[in-house]
C-alpha cells in the first residue's frame, strides 16, 4: 500500500511539472500556426497577382471586405478553410492589407496583441 501511494505521489509530482510546460508549448504552437498562416496568406496574395496580373488585381481587390479578399486568393493557398476566420487558429486574426499592389504584410492579432513575424 505504502508503494501504491508512493507511485501515486511521484506521478502526481511529475504532472505538476510538466502541466506548465504543455500548455506553454501549444499556445507556442498556435502563435506559430498562426504566423505560418499569415505568411501563406501573403504567399497567396502574390500569385494571385502573377495569375491576373497587377491592374486586374488591384481592380478586383479594391472596395472588398476582408472575407471578399480572402475569397479572391482561397485558391492559392494550400489546405484553405471556407472562412479566413477558419483558416486561422482559435484567438487569432488575420486582417488582410487594403491594397494588394503594394505588397504590405497582412496585420496578425493575437491574444496578446499584434504579432510582428
């Protein structure tokens, strides 16, 4: 009996300590899903300008809400969601730039805050 407790308090220790580290380690993992994201996002904004070409894009961007421009550019990217907000992981969100002919970065915001990758 007195092993059996032992056991139980040695396990109990161990998940103590490493609790702190796992849920450390996934919101690590979410903000870097999230980054890797917005860089395809970006990715996808630049071939869908060498698709249509640079006016045709601009054109089709300009007036658009962010889900309309995340419509435009869903082909281009791999393993898109239906949604930009299911694309991106859970608290995220990805704003995508007002114009696409000058290449600006799409604004990544976490729990925390903007994230600058």
């Amino acid at each position: 009996m007195v092993e059996m407790i032992a056991c139980v308090s040695v396990i109990g220790i161990i998940a103590f300590l490493a609790i702190p580290s796992i849920t450390r380690m996934r919101s690590d993992s979410e903000r870097n899903l999230a980054i890797s994201r917005a860089e395809a996002l970006n990715l996808g904004m630049s071939t869908y300008i060498q698709v249509v070409g640079r006016t045709q894009a601009a054109l089709n961007w300009t007036g658009k809400n962010n889900d309309q421009r995340y419509a435009l550019i869903k082909d281009y990217l791999a393993y898109a969601e239906g949604t930009l907000s299911s694309f991106m992981p859970e608290s995220y969100t990805a704003t995508l730039p007002s114009s696409i002919t000058s290449m600006t970065k799409t604004t990544l915001v976490g729990p925390g805050g903007n994230i600058p990758y």
